[in-house]
C-alpha cells in the first residue's frame, strides 16, 4: 500500500523546527495509522545529509539513535504520539528549512516525503 506524499506531509507538526543546544529538532506525530520503523534514512535539511549516528527518535515508548533501527531493533510509531527527531550538529540558521525525511515500516514499506518549515 502506497501512502500519497500529501499525508504523510500531515505527519510533521508545522512550526516545531528550533534549535536546541546541540543542533535541532522537529516533531512529527503519526495521525494514519499505527507502524513499525525497520529502517531509517540520514535526515536532509537544504539537501545536507545528517549522519544516522546524529539523530536521536523519542517518543514515550522509548528513545532510539537512528543508526540503530533495524528488524531486529524496531522503533514503534503509534497513533497519537509526538516524535522528537533531534538532530545534533550545527544549529540551522534562521529562515526557511526544506527537510526531507525517509523510512521503512514493516507495515506499508518506504515513506519518504519532505516538508518546509522555518526558524
């Protein structure tokens, strides 16, 4: 089953790209339907890849390092719930953001979309 791009955009929570200390972060929060992550890609911000290793998945089932999902290590994205991605690094600088995210879900397969939004 192929989710249309314009739904998943609905997964991000306008507005929640800001700086933290240590880089950025950003919310999504899953409005379709309960899933599995198996894989996730290097988040893009301006077509700049941040490294798996950078990015760190909460939520209030738990928190998870990017590079660390996978089948064995499944990250859960239930209804309802807010995800942090927080991305460690440079913060970003103040304007218009293009992030692209990418994910794999034992459920429906490969997500990818990307959304704009401003600091």
């Amino acid at each position: 089953m192929q989710i249309p791009t314009f739904l998943l955009r609905k997964l991000y929570i306008k507005g929640s790209l800001e700086n933290v200390d240590d880089g950025f972060k950003f919310m999504l929060k899953n409005s379709i339907s309960s899933g599995t992550a198996i894989n996730i890609e290097p988040i893009k911000v301006n077509g700049i890849e941040y490294p798996l290793e950078s990015t760190i998945i909460s939520s209030a089932d738990g928190e998870i390092t990017g590079n660390a999902i996978s089948e064995e290590n499944t990250f859960p994205i239930k209804v309802g719930l807010d995800i942090v991605l927080h991305v460690k690094g440079d913060p970003l600088p103040a304007g218009e953001h293009t992030i692209d995210i990418s994910l794999t879900t034992k459920e429906v397969g490969k997500l990818a979309f990307d959304v704009t939004d401003s600091i």
